[in-house]
C-alpha cells in the first residue's frame, strides 16, 4: 500500500517491509555501475529491526527529500516482490 505520497515526476520510493511483528526492512533504490541497472539497498542494514527503527529511518529520509514516495508491503514471509537485485 502506498503510506506517503511523494511527488509524481520527481519523487524517489522507500518500500518498507514488515513482517507484521518479525521485524521490517526498508529498501532504497540506486543505480548499478552500469548506470541502468535498478538496485536495491538494505537502507535499515542487513538485520530485521524494529518496525520503529524502520519508521524513524524513513523520517529521516523524507527530512532529506521531501518528494520521497513510501510503499508498504506487509508480508510475513519478509518478501519484497521486486525484480531487480536487493544488496
């Protein structure tokens, strides 16, 4: 579901995954070596954390760029459902 709306020609996507209780993950996207390639970055580290800790890393990136787009999938199995390599 979409949690924070952004804006529609410039801002970036933070997904934020929750394990509803196991922990959540916030992904962020940048761009391969290649520089076309989509990649997404661990932006809350390798762990599970908090679903507070995912919150307050997500202010602070909104605090950053304030046209950010937030998207959350709640799955238990911890699933992204993206195509492109997360790291």
């Amino acid at each position: 579901m979409v949690t924070r709306r952004g804006d529609e020609t410039a801002g970036s996507v933070l997904i934020k995954i929750n394990r509803l209780g196991a922990g959540c993950r916030v992904l962020t996207p940048t761009t391969g070596f290649d520089g076309g390639t989509r990649i997404w970055l661990k932006g809350t580290g390798p762990d599970w954390v908090e679903e507070a800790t995912a919150d307050a890393y997500i202010e602070r990136q909104i605090k950053f760029d304030s046209d950010v787009w937030v998207l959350e999938i709640e799955d238990r199995e911890g699933r992204a459902f993206v195509d492109e390599k997360i790291e």
